[in-house]
C-alpha cells in the first residue's frame, strides 16, 4: 500500500561528472510503504538547460536593472495594469518618493486623480499602438511640491509570447 501521508521533497543538487562537467539534477522523494516495508520512492530528472535558462534570466535582469540604475534621466516601467515594476533612483530622487510607496502601485494611488488621468490616457495610447513610441510634454510634481515640465518618452514591452506586457518611460527635464 502507498502512504499518500508522506511529505514529498524537492532538492536540486549540483554535480560533476567525472571530466569534470558539472551538471544539475533535481530529486523528488517521498516516503512509501510497500506491505510490511517502508522505503524511499526518488525521481532523479537532469535540470541542467533549466539551470542555465534561469541563470540567463537572471544575468538580463541584473543587467536591466543596472542599466535603469545607471540612467541619468528618470525611467520607470510597469505593467499593462498600470502597476509600477520599477524605477530608477534619478525617478525617486526627482518625485521624493521611496520604492516602497512606489513599487506595486498605480498612479492612482501616488498621484491626484487629474494627475492620474492624464498618464492613463497617455500610457492607453501606447498600448493601443505599441509599436511606435510616444513623445508627450506634461508636468511632474517633484519631491519639493513643484511642478516641473518634463517630456515624456514611452515605449511597451512584449513578453514572451510578444504580446503587449506593460510600458517603459523615460523623462527628460
């Protein structure tokens, strides 16, 4: 009889062959009662494509996120939701806010409703024509409460099935 109790565990390990190749695996065991006897039931599968893709993944966003860093200008992106996904320190320097208050949120909830509309419209109209980008003067309220003209450079980005995922902006002083 099978003890569908058990807990079954997951565990990646790395290894090398014996040139010297290293390459993954990932284990799936569960304990098991067959009768009278308990024992081990292991599903060893190579995982080492995986591990290299997700290691690619992982190099283009450090990547990605050093290069917003190391903007000048302020650049943020978000979601076809309008959720911020993230921001440059020139953005939160120039708006005075913290990821905190930022990340995850919509304008909606950082900006007055006035405010709010305007960039909906704006961030609609590149959706609706992804594949030019949009260039549009308007004013930000920076971290001292003063309104400053900025032109506003905005772009989407497709995901991976190049289906329109959310937008990037870059802003000019």
């Amino acid at each position: 009889r099978n003890d569908t109790s058990a807990a079954t565990f997951h565990q990646r390990w790395r290894n090398v062959r014996k040139g010297g190749q290293e390459f993954h695996v990932e284990t799936t065991s569960r304990r098991q009662s067959v009768g009278e006897r308990r024992a081990r039931f292991v599903l060893v599968h190579e995982i080492s494509d995986t591990v290299r893709v997700e290691r690619l993944a992982e190099d283009q966003a450090r990547f990605r996120n050093q290069l917003l860093d190391a903007l000048p200008m302020p650049g943020f992106y978000k979601d076809r939701a309008g959720n911020y996904l993230g921001a440059n320190p020139a953005y939160f320097n120039l708006l005075g806010l913290s990821p905190e208050h930022f990340l995850g949120r919509t304008v909606d909830k950082i900006a007055g409703p006035e405010v709010a509309a305007i960039y909906r419209a704006a961030d609609q109209l590149v959706f609706d024509q992804p594949d030019v980008p949009h260039v549009y003067t308007s004013q930000v309220r920076d971290g001292a409460g003063d309104l400053r003209g900025v032109v506003f450079h905005k772009a989407a980005f497709r995901d991976h099935q190049g289906r329109v995922a959310g937008l990037i902006g870059i802003l000019i002083e």
